[in-house]
C-alpha cells in the first residue's frame, strides 16, 4: 500500500458516497439477474445439465446478503 500525498485526497459528502455505494449495489444485482437469465437461457437449450443454487450461493454470486 502506499502513502497518499495530500493532492491525491479528495473528500466527498457522506449523502453522494451513500448514493454511490447503493448506485453499485444496484448495479451489482442488475448484473446478477442478467448472469442467472443468461444461465437459465443456457440450461433451457440444454435440458437435464440444469443447476440449481441455493439462496446463499445466489446471494453470494449477485454480491448481496450478509
């Protein structure tokens, strides 16, 4: 790691870094959702090599949950 010089340190609002963060969350599920209907297309096109996940494994994959 390395050490910020005080040119390289900016400061942001907590309300905009609050939105920033849900904004990536949001995008974050977005992604998911498109990954698990890609898959879903995939296995449709190939019946019987269907995979089924449990909660914790698609919280985990979406990047959710605690």
């Amino acid at each position: 790691m390395t050490a910020h010089h005080h040119d390289e340190v900016i400061t942001i609002p907590r309300d905009e870094y609050e939105a920033l963060r849900a904004e990536v969350r949001r995008l974050r599920r977005e992604l998911g959702r498109q990954q698990a209907m890609r898959a879903t297309m995939d296995n449709a096109a190939h019946p019987g090599e269907m995979r089924t996940f449990t909660r914790d494994e698609l919280a985990a994959e979406w990047g959710i949950g605690g």
